[in-house]
C-alpha cells in the first residue's frame, strides 16, 4: 500500500492554522527549558563564589577506559578545588553501578583521592541512574538538604531544578569545557530532557531503586576538623 505524501492546505486560512499549529507546538515544547532557567537563575555560581556549603555533589558522566571521561573529570576537579579551598567539606559521587563491569561511583572516588580528597570525605551514591534519581537519593537515602552541584554547563540548570523539587537546596556550579561535538550533542539533549525534568518536578517518582537510610554523609561531615 502507498502512502501519499502530506499535502499542505490549499486555502490562505488554513495555511494560516497550519503556521499557528507549529508556533503553538513549538512554543510548548520549550516551556520546559523556559521553566528551567527561570526557575534558577539566581541560584548559579562560580568557583569564586560559591558559598561555603558542607556537602557537593558530582554527577556522573560516563567512563572512558575505567577512569573518568574527560567532563566527568573535569567536575571532578572542581569538586576537588572546592574542597582545597575550604568551601566544602565531604563529596557525594553519584553515578551508574548497574552492571558489575561498570561502575562510575568508585571511579570518581579513586580519582577524588588521587587529588588529595580524603577518602573518609567522599560518599559513594552507586544508584544515581538518572538526576532525578541522584537528586531524591541525596535527600531521602543520604540525609542531604543543602549542597553545590557540580555538572557541565548545559546541564547544571536541570541538576538545580531537580534538587530544588526534591527537597535539597542548592547552588550550582556549572563546568565550562570545549565546545566540541559532545558539548553540542549534551546543550541538544537537555531541550528534551526538560520535559522529562518538569514531569519529574510535578510528580515526584520513586527512583529505579531507594534502599535504606545511609549514614556516610553524616559520617565524613563528622570527621571533618
């Protein structure tokens, strides 16, 4: 069977209708992001000013030969400079560990302390599948109501939203990289990404997996001098 191809409106109206249907489409679908830089704008910061928070967390962003991938590494170091600088005291790395030959969480750990992060400073989130869910585990598994979030530019605005929406207050640090085709790729990814954020935001659901009360925050907060 053919299928024809879709024909425009032959009339001057309902060419007119047709134009106001994609406007109106279109329209729709950026309030999300809309809603994502309104909702925090004034809740960014830099490396200079972020306010002295005990906690930070650090999203991760994929493995490249067993270590951190260039923009995991790179939020990773400013997590560490943070800390070196006495703005933060304790680290919580949130990442992928659902398969056994992945793991972003000791990644991050083992490179946080080859930089001079303390080990007993550093809280591992080894079900932060998603930023929703990294966000709701922070707040109801690790006890945290306030902390910087570290993430790349084009992200950092949902990492906010997203906390904010599950009970953490937070400032955002945003990581400039190159602007290579991975940077171009992630801004893309985060028009549609701010829809699945404002429906995460409206309707809180369970993250993929909660499990019990975990102490480790309250523990490297404990043994910060």
């Amino acid at each position: 069977m053919r299928i024809g191809r879709p024909r425009l409106p032959r009339t001057v109206r309902g060419r007119r209708r047709l134009v106001r249907g994609v406007v109106a489409g279109c329209v729709l679908a950026l309030l999300p992001s809309a809603w994502l830089y309104v909702s925090t704008a004034d809740r960014l910061r830099t490396a200079a000013d972020v306010p002295r928070t005990e906690v930070a967390v650090v999203f991760g962003a994929g493995l490249w030969k067993g270590g951190p991938s260039p923009y995991l590494a790179h939020r990773l170091d400013a997590a560490a400079g943070l800390y070196h600088a006495g703005r933060i005291k304790a680290v919580l790395v949130t990442g992928d560990n659902s398969r056994e030959d992945y793991d972003e969480p000791s990644a991050m750990r083992t490179y946080l302390s080859r930089h001079g992060v303390p080990a007993e400073r550093i809280v591992s989130d080894y079900a932060g599948f998603d930023t929703w869910d990294s966000c709701v585990r922070a707040r109801r598994i690790f006890g945290v109501h306030q902390a910087v979030l570290i993430s790349q530019t084009f992200h950092i605005r949902r990492a906010v939203a997203l906390c904010e929406a599950a009970g953490v207050s937070s400032y955002g640090l945003g990581v400039n990289d190159r602007h290579d085709a991975t940077w171009y790729y992630g801004g893309t990814r985060e028009v549609f990404a701010a829809g699945k954020a404002a429906l995460d935001a409206t309707f809180h659901p369970s993250p993929e997996f909660l499990g019990p009360h975990e102490r480790g925050v309250q523990r490297a907060l404990a043994s910060a001098p």
